[in-house]
C-alpha cells in the first residue's frame, strides 16, 4: 500500500478504495423475469424440483435466406 505524506491519508486509503469497489460492482437485478411467466409461447416447464429445472424452448424453424 502507498504512503501518503499525512498520516491521514493513509487511515482513509483502504475505506476509500473499499467503497470505490463496492460502488463499482453490478447490482443485482431487483426481481429478474421468470421467463415462462414473461413469454409462455416460447418457454414451457417440462421438468422441475427443488434442485433442477428444466425449461423448454421453442422458436419454431429459422427463415432460409
């Protein structure tokens, strides 16, 4: 770690860069979508338990250009 010239200075270093860092993180998002309850026409739960879930997809055939 650097010393500073002022005593001061160095007692604040590490709280200073801890909350840099902590402000620097990506927030969690507040409540992620669940994506069958946000698109059921594309998304269907064929199987799920308390340790696995298994989650359907279906977008129908790609377009040929």
């Amino acid at each position: 770690m650097r010393r500073h010239r002022f005593p001061i200075l160095n007692k604040l270093a590490v709280p200073a860069t801890l909350m840099i860092a902590l402000q620097l993180l990506p927030a969690a998002p507040d409540a992620a979508q669940d994506a069958v309850v946000a698109d059921p026409k594309h998304y269907s739960v064929e199987f799920e338990n308390d340790e696995v879930r298994v989650v359907r997809i279906n977008y129908g055939p790609t377009k040929n250009r």
